[in-house]
C-alpha cells in the first residue's frame, strides 16, 4: 500500500525541479547578454528590420568609441561628413573626411570614412585614386581577415570584372561583421547585381536599420530591387516615403517617374524627370526616360504599359503574314490576319482581310459583324487621336502658362527664403518670378509672406534697398510642437533646418554656442560664398524659433564681422 503523503512530496518536488531550472536558465541568459557575443538592437524604422532584432556585431570594430574620443568640434564635423556622404553629398563629404584623417591618422573611423565616401564618388581624380589605395592598404593591414578586409577585397574583385568572386567575398563580409551597414548595403548592391532580388531586398533592410534611416542609398536600392522585382506597390511606398526623408535624390524621383508612366500619369511623369533636369541637367537616366514617355513596360509578369496591346498585335501580323502568304485560300487564316490589322490600328489592311472572306464567302460566321466591329475601333481611334492632340496642346499651353506666371508656392529648393532672383534684381523683376499675392507690404521697400507646415510656421521678409533692387532675405521659422527648453542641446528644429539648408547650399561652418553679452547666447551655422552670405542661428532658452539672414555678401564689411555682430540683424524683423 502506497504512502498517502507521496504524491504532494513529488508535486513540491517537480515543482523545485521547474523552479530551479527556470532560474538557471534565467540566470544563463543574463549572463549570456552580458558576456556572450556583442550585438547591436535595431530600433523601429520605416523599411527596415523589424524593432528590437539583434544584429551581431561580430568582429566590427567599434568605430563610435574612436569618435566619442575625440573633442566635440571634430565629432561634429564627423557627424556632418557622414550625413553629407549618406544623402549623397560625396564631394563635400570626402573634403570633411581627408581633413579628419590629416588631423587623426590613427583614428579608423575617419580612414573607413574617406574610403567609402570615395568608393561612391561619380568621378575620381588619380590623386584621389592614389589616396584610396593607401587607405585600402592600411585599413588591410589594420583588419586582416575580418569583415572589413573582406569587403575592401570584394570591391577589388568586382573593379577586376570577377562578379561571381564579389559576391563570395561579400557574403563572408556580411557574415564575419553584420553590423556594418556599409558592407551589408554593398551586398545588396551584388545580390541585384546577380538577380538575387529577395536576398537583396533583406540586406537592404538591414543596412536601413542599422544606419538609422540615414542612409539615403540603401533607400534607393530597396526601391530599385522591387521595382525590378514587379512589386510596384512596395515600390511606390518605399519611394514615397523615402522623398521625404531625401528630396533630392535623383534616383528616387526618377523611379516615381517611372511608376507614374506604368500607370498611364505621363503629365506627371513628365514633370518629374523635369524636375530631375532642372538640378541635374547632364543626368543620362533623366533625359532617356523623358525621351521615352510612353514607351516603358513595367517588370514582372503582370508588367503593362499604354499602347502595348496595339505593339502585341503588331507582332501578330508580323507572323501572320507570311502564313497567308502561302496559304491565300485559308480563310480562317485571313480572319486572324484582319483581327490583328484591327488591334493595330492598320484599317484598310483590316478591311482589305475582310471583304476577301466576304467576297468568297458570303455566309462566313460573323464576317458582317467582323466590318461592324473594325468601323466601331476607326471611329474611335480617330476620335481618341483628336482628343489627344486637344489634350497635348491644353498640356502645352498650360505648360506655357505655368511657366510665364509667377510661383506661388514654395517647393524644396526655394525653402528658408532661397528665392531664385540674383541681388540688385529690380522688385518688377522679382514679383515677375514669386507672385506679389503672396506678400503683404509692411514697409516701404519691406515685403513679408507667411505660410504653415506642420509644425512650422514660417515667416519671411524680402527687403529691397532705397532703389528698390533686392538686397537680403530675413526668415523666421516657428516650432509650434516644441514643448522643451532643451538645455544642453540643439532642439529638433535647429537640427533639421540646419541640415535641410545644407541640402541647399552646401556645407556650412558651426560657430557653437557663442555668449553675445546680456545673457544672450547664440549657436548658429553660416553659408558663405563669394556673392551670397547665409547666416541661421537659434538663441539657446528659445527651443521653438530659428532665424536665418540671407544677403549679398559684398555689403559686408571686407574684414568680416563677428558673430553677435549679427545679433542686430537676425532681430529685425
């Protein structure tokens, strides 16, 4: 006979048993995340990993310590090259990167920088080929067999012509350094390369992720790899997206442009490789898709695009007409051969193939209807043709419209009071260019417009001298979100605007926070070149308002002025 107090001794058994496992394990992996292998944890970003993935750092050096190391004017011209080379900006990137590597040879960071930023380079001079080959070569002898050497001897093989030997060396990269989104980004470049569409849509993700959404490339290349791959709908939202993160990407506006045509919007494809000319006139892609409206079919197999069914049918007669040919007496034959003529439009070939069968063969099935149906396609094919040359010449008279009457809204380019009139214009001359319906007068030679963007209210203030030629802008944008006093940091506003004028005009010089007396300080960023000066600043305690001075830079003094100096004018208005 069995102990009744067994059981409930096995139960508090099994259950120690489970209690202690659990803690174990619990204990295991505590220990495992502080000692185990190092990773990096990806945050929530559009199109990229999904939020809290771990990436293997594997044996990525870590270049974030070299640069939190150094003073913080050089970690700030850090971070700008490497905005500058993200968004594209590879020139002046490469400029930050060389003076960097002059001043800290022994920091990586800056040598990894100046070596990526030239491999993206449109065009390299022999100089500067001559500076990456020492590069290469001491970031080689720094990192033998890792991740980085890996991927400095995949773009060696692929410049040697050796895809195949790219993509291997690649793919070790990836694996021995995994969060480096460089060399996931250019394993994805391979990948497409190699029509490994899916595997090159995951790295791209990847190095989204692990740039933070900084990358302006690895956009670009995850909207080309579904396109390419006929998901236009992913596509289009990858696009979408991405412009306004990068409204000046050239490849971006140039695949809206595409999709736009794939759905028969050829007036807005126009516009957009329009747009692409005005700033890059000499882009080879632009004017081949302009010259092309029309004619595009979008990949995949569902890929369509207007007119194709006629170009179909065009094939169809190519082949039929041998066919009849040879056997003139097939009418069945005959038949196929007008039904083709009719999808493409050939009329009189079409009737010609009719009335044959209907001369031969009074009661063949439908003939009748057949030469119904062709005089139904004419009439509406001549009256489509009408309709379309009305439309061109509404298109083009709106195009000449649009193009003589002033602009009334501001696009990206002409933000932060860029208007595109050169100083000394007359004001004829510039409300010929920027409609005068937008502007209040506030004083004599004075002009103010106003508009909202959520967040952003933004003020700014033409000023014409006492001849009435322009001479500066004043602009005054507010945050009406921003609920910080944000000591210590430059708020959300000042960051994006700084970096939305650089998009513009270049790279600027960060003055820091500078006291201009009566407890005013002052952090500003300024523009200059040998006929336009740009000064944006913020005063530190008021995180909501930014303020930006654009003017003809001889009316400065030729000694310069010093930065409270400017105090007075950022004011004015």
């Amino acid at each position: 006979m069995s102990n009744p107090s067994s059981a409930p001794r096995t139960a508090a058994y099994l259950f120690l048993i489970f209690f202690f496992g659990a803690l174990l394990a619990y204990g295991g992996f505590k220990l495992y995340n502080k000692y185990g292998p190092s990773k990096t944890v990806v945050g929530e970003i559009p199109f990229g990993l999904e939020a809290g993935t771990s990436v293997l750092n594997g044996d990525a050096p870590n270049f974030k310590a070299d640069v939190e190391s150094l003073p913080v004017q050089a970690q700030a011209e850090f971070r700008r090259a490497g905005e500058l080379s993200r968004s594209g900006a590879t020139k002046a990137a490469y400029e930050i990167y060389d003076a960097l590597v002059l001043l800290y040879p022994n920091v990586d960071a800056a040598v990894w920088g100046e070596v990526n930023t030239l491999f993206h380079m449109d065009s390299v001079s022999e100089s500067m080929r001559d500076r990456a080959e020492l590069l290469i070569g001491r970031l080689m002898a720094r990192y033998p067999n890792t991740g980085i050497s890996f991927y400095l001897d995949s773009r060696k093989s692929l410049l040697a012509g050796n895809l195949t030997v790219a993509v291997e060396l690649a793919k070790m990269a990836s694996t021995r350094a995994p969060s480096i989104y460089e060399i996931r980004l250019w394993y994805a470049e391979l990948l497409h390369k190699n029509s490994n569409l899916r595997d090159a849509a995951n790295e791209c993700r990847a190095a989204i992720s692990l740039s933070a959404g900084d990358s302006q490339r690895a956009f670009e290349l995850l909207a080309k790899v579904y396109h390419d791959d006929g998901i236009l709908d992913s596509a289009a939202l990858v696009v979408d997206y991405a412009l306004t993160q990068f409204p000046l990407s050239s490849e971006l506006m140039l695949l809206r442009g595409y999709l736009a045509e794939y759905n028969g919007k050829f007036d807005v494809a126009e516009k957009t490789y329009q747009r692409i000319l005005a700033f890059r006139p000499d882009y080879e892609k632009a004017r081949r898709a302009m010259a092309t409206i029309g004619e595009k079919t979008a990949p995949g197999k569902n890929g369509h695009y207007a007119g194709s069914s006629r170009d179909r049918a065009q094939v169809a007669c190519d082949i039929l007409a041998p066919l009849v040919e040879r056997y003139p007496e097939n009418l069945p034959l005959r038949e196929a051969m007008g039904i083709a003529y009719t999808k493409a439009h050939m009329f009189d070939m079409a009737r010609r193939e009719f009335n044959y069968i209907l001369k031969n063969d009074p009661d063949y099935p439908d003939i009748k209807s057949r030469l119904n149906e062709l005089e139904q396609v004419r009439k509406a094919a001549i009256e489509e043709y009408n309709n379309g040359l009305t439309a061109n010449l509404n298109r083009a008279v709106d195009s000449l419209r649009e193009s003589m009457m002033p602009e009334r809204k501001h696009d990206f380019s002409t933000k932060l009071g860029h208007y595109l009139v050169r100083y000394g214009a007359s004001s004829q001359e510039f409300f010929k260019k920027y409609s005068a319906s937008n502007f209040k007068q506030v004083k004599r030679f004075v002009w103010q417009e106003s508009f909202y963007e959520n967040p952003y209210h933004h003020t700014y203030t033409v000023v014409f001298d006492s001849l009435n030629r322009f001479k500066e802008v004043h602009v005054v944008v507010f945050d009406s979100a921003s609920n910080s006093n944000h000591l210590g940091v430059a708020p959300e506003i000042f960051t994006r605007l700084l970096k939305q004028n650089s998009r513009i005009s270049g790279i600027s010089n960060n003055t820091g926070e500078t006291d201009c007396g009566d407890g005013v300080v002052m952090d500003a960023a300024v523009w200059e070149t040998r006929d336009n000066f740009e000064i944006l600043a913020r005063i530190v305690g008021k995180p909501a308002e930014v303020r930006m001075v654009r003017l003809d830079r001889n009316r400065l003094p030729p000694s310069g002025m010093k930065l409270c100096d400017y105090l007075p004018l950022l004011m004015e208005f």
